[in-house]
C-alpha cells in the first residue's frame, strides 16, 4: 500500500487516466473527488462488498425456493 501526504486542492494519479483529488480535511474527516472514464467503476468499499455478496448469494441460490410471485426465466 502507497501512503502518500496530500493537501487540499492536491492530486494524486493513478495510471494514465484516473485522479483522484483531496477536495476538503476536516476532523478526521476527508472528502475526496475522482476523475475516472465512464468504463472504469468507482465504488465505496462497503457497497462494492454489499453488491459482490448479493450476486453470489444470487448466484448460489436454489431457484425452487424463490417464491411463486417472482417471475423465473424461461430456458429453451
């Protein structure tokens, strides 16, 4: 892990394409902005972790216990 001391206004890149920019200190308290292209996807550790284990409770799930209201898919 690269630990890095930046201020306010300061920027830090990552590759050729994402910035990431230190936009206010307050507290313990840090607020940050990024600058990523469309196809590269930005998330919070605790949503991205949330998302990945719903889609594998998903996708482990047996779909004879989904309830009859659910519409299931058709596989020809």
């Amino acid at each position: 892990m690269l630990i890095i001391t930046r201020r306010p206004g300061e920027k830090v890149m990552i590759g050729d394409d994402v910035v990431v920019e230190v936009i206010e200190v307050s507290g313990s308290s840090v607020r940050i902005g990024i600058a990523a292209p469309k196809s590269v996807p930005v998330y919070r550790e605790e949503i991205y972790t949330a998302v990945k284990e719903e889609n594998t409770a998903a996708a482990t799930a047996d779909p004879a216990a989904m309830p009859d209201d659910l519409p299931q898919s058709k596989n020809p």
